[in-house]
C-alpha cells in the first residue's frame, strides 16, 4: 500500500475511534440540529429505524435530492 494511502487509512481510523454521535436523519432541519448538539457525522435515512421497524421493517436508501439537502446544509460528514 503507498505510503500516502496508509496514512490517510490511519487518520481516517483514527477520526472513526475518536467518540462522538452518528445521528439519524431525514431532514436538513433535523441535520443542522444534529450538529449543534455535537454529532460527529448524520446518516441520510429514508425514515428513523423506529418507524422502519414499525412499518414491517424495510429499509430504503434516502431521496438523492434530500441528501444533496442535507449535505449543504451541515459541515460534518454525511452518510
């Protein structure tokens, strides 16, 4: 593996390690909000696992337009 390579791998381990909070979200409200309570990074989801489960738990990745939504409105990363 080139050296450069390794070293962004490790960094990216190491921000991974760090601690923090991943939330879930479906809205640009709800992202820019995640981020001011301190979460390190939002997962874009369709809908929250809870009403995931509750409609005979399906999960469908999120509207490509939301998640181009979400990812202008926060500066951490989006998933």
């Amino acid at each position: 593996m080139p050296e450069k390579s390794k070293s962004r791998m490790e960094k990216s381990t190491a921000w991974l390690k760090k601690g923090g909070v991943i939330m879930d979200v479906t809205t640009p409200e709800q992202a820019k909000i995640a981020e001011e309570a301190g979460a390190i990074a939002v997962m874009a989801l369709e809908r929250v696992p809870a009403d995931i489960r509750a409609a005979g738990g399906v999960a469908r990745m999120a509207d490509p337009d939301i998640i181009l939504r979400i990812m202008d409105a926060v500066t951490i990363p989006v998933m």
